[in-house]
C-alpha cells in the first residue's frame, strides 16, 4: 500500500515544514499532500463535535481520500470526517494534546493519533521570564508613555523604579517542563526559587527549588508565576484571598491558562497597590473585550496568548509529528500515541 500523508499546516505550522519533516522521516518515500488551513489569519473555534480546530470537514474529507496518515496542527478529525476516509490509520496533531481530534471515535475507527508534548516548553518558559522581567521593572506603562512622546523622570521615584531579580524570592506554582525551565534561569540570576506542586519531584527540586505550600510562596514572593495545568483543583486557584497574602507591591505573571486566576481580583489588587506590577499572556476571554478593566489597570503588560508561539516550535511541532510517521511506517512503537489500544488491535 502507497504510503500517502496529508499535510494540513496553517500559516504557524506551515505545510512545507511538515512536508519536510515527514521526507526526511520515511526517507522521501511517502507521497505528501499539502493543504493550507487559514489559523491564525481566522480564528480556531469548533468544529462540530472538537474543539480548537481551523478548516471545515469537507475540505478535510476531500483532502483526505487516499491517505493513510495525516500530520496538522489545528485540522478536524471528527465523526464524520472518520467515516468519510477509510483509508485513514494515523493522525498527528503537533499540539501538546490532540484537542482537535475526537479520541472515542477515532480508536472505533481504528485511527491512532498522536500529539507532540513539549513542543513550546522552551518559547513559553523564554515569554515567561520576559513578562516577569518587563512587570518587575515597569516596562509596559514606560514603554506606552514613550511611545506617545512623554518622557517622564519621575520612574526614577524610589516607590516606581522596579525590583531586580537578584535577591527576590519568586514562586512558581507549578513545576513542569515550563516551570522548571523558569526556575533554572531564575537560579543563575540569583533569586530565590520557591515551588508549590505536589507532583513535582523531590529529585528535579533538588538544588534549584524549594517545595512549599500554596499559601507559604504567596506569602513569600515577591513575585509569582503560574504554570499550572487547569483541572477541577486549579481552576480559580488565585483569587481575591490568596493574592491578599501577596507581600504589598509583589509582581504577578500568568503565562499558562487563564482559568487559573480570578482577573476582575488582579485588578482591584492592581489598582490598591496590593500588586505594584503583572504580566499575562492568557485571559478568561480571548480576544479581550474592549471595556475590559485590564486595558486601563496599571502596571500591566500584555500580551495576546504568543507564548508558545516561535519559529522553533513550529519546527519542533513538524519535526514531532514526523518522526511519527517515520516511526508508523517502519512499525515501530509510537512514542507519543494517545490511544494506544489501537495500535494493540492490529
């Protein structure tokens, strides 16, 4: 059977960087078909029953006739897509999880799908440290008052100035593959690293971070970073009564998801001074609406949800999901396979 790959890329993962990481994966001899999904120029949203998906079902079935394997970033793979391409065995979607395909009925199917975890780990740990370093030293407002030809000496003010890095103690609620990658470069510029998740390894915390709880690294840290996942027991984790135990004027940074964090409670700590400084990149509503109190809070930088976006994680993602198929054709094991128990079948 001809070994033919749909490449369905999008104008972050582009078709030629998946259509050059499956080439040198099988060696050149699959045949690669190329389509061009419209995200980020339109937004992803659903797609019948998946979610954060770009494209439509029926230019993914017609894409998909003939083909055996499919690597994307954001296509569909739903019910009805699955019915409509028979000849389909294996979808990689270069994501850190494959929300964009539906998971029940492709293991009905007999469809293998995989994703490519950690693929932004390093973009988003750099973005962190970035939003951590422009809130401590009051970037955002300085740059907007540059910007409309106001040159103020009063930052110099003792109360205005910022904080260096050196010294301060930072809590990092979460310590994944992002938030361990903040931590080692906090470590080499001198502060103080505290930790709070339970999952962490004692082994991985040895020398970089201490473990504590919840309410002892808010009480802490002078600035705190989140990098938790969201699930039942994080969502809504910082409200209004934990950032009140925030050291007054402490710096607050949300690079991860926005559920995490109460923001109408990050304002109010913004506006009393309780919070001197933030930094965010991930909102509870995306875009952010015009009218919302974080446009006008002080002492705010923002950014629109481009953490985990770089030229080298695009490659990174093709590069995941080619290897994939590289390993699909040879019949080896696949390494990042969420459902497995079709692989077991055949």
């Amino acid at each position: 059977m001809s070994t033919t790959v749909l490449a369905a890329g999008d104008h972050f993962v582009l078709p030629r960087l998946l259509t050059e990481q499956v080439d040198a994966a099988t060696g050149g001899a699959a045949e690669v078909r190329e389509l061009l999904l419209p995200w980020p120029h339109t937004p992803f949203g659903p797609v019948a029953e998946v979610q954060e998906a770009s494209g439509t079902e029926d230019e993914m079935i017609e894409a998909l006739q003939g083909a055996r394997m499919c690597v994307t970033q954001l296509a569909p793979l739903t019910e009805r897509i699955l019915a409509h391409c028979p000849d389909l065995e294996l979808f990689c979607a270069s994501r850190g999880g494959p929300v964009n395909a539906n998971l029940e009925a492709a293991t009905r199917h007999g469809v293998a799908v995989c994703y490519a975890p950690g693929r932004n780990a390093v973009a988003t740990a750099e973005h962190t440290l970035a939003l951590i370093l422009a809130a401590a030293r009051g970037l955002g407002d300085v740059h907007t008052d540059l910007r409309r030809g106001v040159w103020r000496g009063d930052y110099f003010d003792y109360a205005d100035c910022g904080i260096e890095i050196e010294g301060a103690t930072v809590g990092l609620v979460g310590f994944g593959a992002v938030g361990s990658r903040v931590a080692k470069v906090l470590l080499a510029l001198g502060a103080t690293v505290l930790v709070h998740d339970p999952y962490a390894d004692p082994e991985r915390l040895a020398g970089i971070a201490e473990q504590v709880s919840l309410e002892e690294l808010l009480s802490r840290s002078r600035i705190v970073s989140l990098h938790a996942r969201v699930t039942e027991e994080t969502t809504g984790m910082i409200g209004r009564t934990q950032l009140d135990l925030m050291p007054e004027g402490a710096v607050l940074v949300n690079c991860a998801r926005g559920a995490l964090l109460d923001y109408d409670a990050a304002c109010d700590a913004l506006a009393s001074g309780r919070l001197s400084a933030a930094g965010f990149d991930v909102f509870p509503e995306e875009p952010v609406p015009a009218g919302s109190p974080l446009l006008t809070a002080p002492g705010v930088v923002l950014t629109p949800h481009i953490a985990g976006g770089s030229q080298g994680v695009a490659h990174k993602a093709a590069r995941i999901v080619g290897a994939e198929v590289g390993r699909f054709v040879r019949g080896e094991a696949l390494a990042h396979c969420a459902n497995p128990e079709v692989l077991e079948r055949r």
